[in-house]
C-alpha cells in the first residue's frame, strides 16, 4: 500500500478522532449534565457550545473534504502520476488536515481558513498531477 493510500486512511479516521475529543471530555459529566449519549448523538451534539461545538464542527468539515482528497489520490495514481510526488501532496493534505482541527478549536478564524486552503490546493495538486 502507498502512503497516499494510507493518507487516505488517516483522513478518514481524523473526523472520528476530532469529536473523540468532545466525547471523552465529556465523560466526567453527569449523564443528564451534557455527557455524551450514544443513544442520541446529534442531540448531545445540538447541546454542545466553546471547544466541543468546534471540535463537532470541525468533523462535519472533515467529512466534507474526504470525497475530494479521495478522488484526487486515485485519479492520480490511476494516470500513473509519480507516486512520490502523489505521496507528498498526501501527506501534505492530512499534515494540514491536522493543523486545521488545532486551529478550529484553538478558535482562529482566519488561520483555520488559510489552513483550509492550503489543503484545498494540495488536492488540486493532486489533479494536475494526473
């Protein structure tokens, strides 16, 4: 398997991961006291606010940016793109995934979209490659 392709596997776990830390914060609150509820997860979610709401925020938006990064991986290794090249821009686009999430919880706007950018670019990247 190439990194890019491992790439992929570390976008797609990243989402879970970011609101994994709303979750866990949460565990030391009572069950009525915004714990959250496995049984109704976009509830508990309704009911969050500051860092968690963010971190929830920032999965939807991790979501989001799989279909494209997704694509632009295969569609580059399928035009037979120099795969270190491929693997660069990969790993390029998850580094920045990661700041991303630091910077949407750390509540810095304009970083958080600049970050945002740069990923977008890296998987445009990735199409011109191919």
């Amino acid at each position: 398997m190439t990194i890019a392709n491992w790439c992929i596997l570390a976008a797609c776990a990243l989402p879970g991961l970011t609101v994994g830390l709303a979750k866990l914060a949460s565990v030391k609150l009572a069950a009525n006291g915004g714990r959250y509820d496995n049984n109704n997860p976009r509830k508990w979610a309704e009911g969050l606010s500051g860092w968690q709401q963010r971190a929830n925020a920032a999965q939807n938006n991790g979501f989001e940016a799989l279909p494209m990064f997704i694509a632009a991986v295969l569609v580059a290794q399928q035009a037979h793109a120099a795969q270190a090249s491929i693997d660069n821009l990969a790993m390029i686009f998850v580094a920045l995934r990661v700041l991303y999430v630091a910077a949407y919880l750390m509540n810095i706007g304009i970083l958080r979209t600049l970050i945002w950018s740069g990923a977008v670019a890296s998987c445009v990247a990735l199409f011109m490659l191919a």
